[in-house]
C-alpha cells in the first residue's frame, strides 16, 4: 500500500506541474477516498455510530416508545401490540458519504486550506445530522404506521431526504462556491 502511495503522490505532483487540474481533481479525489476507505473506516464508523447512539439516547428520553440501547447500537420502537427492533448499522452512519465529500473537497479548488478545513467539519457535522433525522423519521413512521411501514420509511421517504440534504450540501459547497468566485463582466 506504501507503494502505491508514493506513485498516488507522484502522480499529483506530476498533474499540478503539467496544470492537468481536472485530472488531479480526479486522481486526488479517488486516491483520498481510497485512503479514508482502507485507514480509518472503521474508527470513523465506530466514533459516529457512538454520537448517534448517544444523541439518539438523548431524545428518547423526551419521546415514548422509543428506547435506544448505545451499546449495541439498537433501536426499539414500540407501537401498541408490536415492537420493533433495528440497529444502527454501516449506511446509518453515513460514513461512505462524508469519506467522498471529504475527498472531493480536499482538491476542489476553493479558497486555501482553512477554508477547505472549515467546509470538511461543517460537512461531518451536516451529514451526520442528517441521518440523525433520517433515523428519527423512520422511528416516527413506525411508532404511527407500524412496522409494515419500516421498508418504506427506510428506504424510500427516509433515503429520499437524506438525498436531498445531501445534494443541498454539495451545490452549497461546490456549486454556490464556485459561482460566487467567478467574476462575471469584468475585463
């Protein structure tokens, strides 16, 4: 891996000399996720499984019926005659999701490092809030619907506005970013 890592390296010193800046975009992008990927995975996965877990514990003290086990990172949301049990796994981190943004960030072009630092943590943050309240919408749709309810809940209404938080994130990140920095009509 080593080895690679030189060449990755390489590779980008080469592209930013010969002022290749989509293709050190690219290569940059992808050698980091791959980085993230085989490094830290799994302490960034553990570390945000835990926030949820805790903030999760937090709420369900303020709501009924809802009971969260932060050890195991489970979740029991209980509806009359039924109790539902479902655990915080891999995709409710979101980590996959803040591995490609912290990568696409660390060689867009915008601004200098302090302003790529500031946007890496605003974006951890606003991902892992948004499953924050993915969860929450599928511990609501359960407790109102039932548990029949769970695959919809889970995979379409809460992935559909985790999709739009996150899509929000990137036009506010790189999109907005990019169109305030252009300077439209001066010679």
């Amino acid at each position: 891996m080593m080895i690679l890592l030189v060449i990755w390296i390489i590779a980008l010193i080469f592209l930013n000399k010969l002022n290749l800046k989509f293709f050190k975009f690219v290569l940059g992008s992808l050698g980091t996720f791959i980085f993230l990927i085989h490094y830290t995975n799994d302490i960034l996965r553990e570390n945000i499984l835990k926030v949820l877990a805790f903030v999760l514990n937090l709420i369900g003290g303020f709501i009924t019926n809802f009971e969260v086990f932060p050890e195991y990172g489970m979740l029991t949301v209980t509806r009359t005659t039924e109790v539902i049990t479902f655990f915080l796994d891999y995709e409710c981190t979101g980590i996959l999701e803040i591995m490609v943004y912290i990568s696409l960030v660390a060689f867009y072009p915008i601004r200098g490092p302090l302003s790529k630092i500031y946007y890496m943590i605003t974006g951890i943050v606003y991902i892992t809030a948004v499953n924050l309240l993915r969860v929450m919408i599928i511990v609501f749709i359960i407790q109102g619907m039932g548990m029949k309810y769970f695959f919809f809940a889970h995979t379409v209404i809460a992935r559909l506005i985790f999709f739009i938080f996150v899509v929000t994130l990137y036009y506010r990140t790189f999109t907005l970013e990019h169109i305030v920095q252009q300077k439209v009509g001066v010679l």
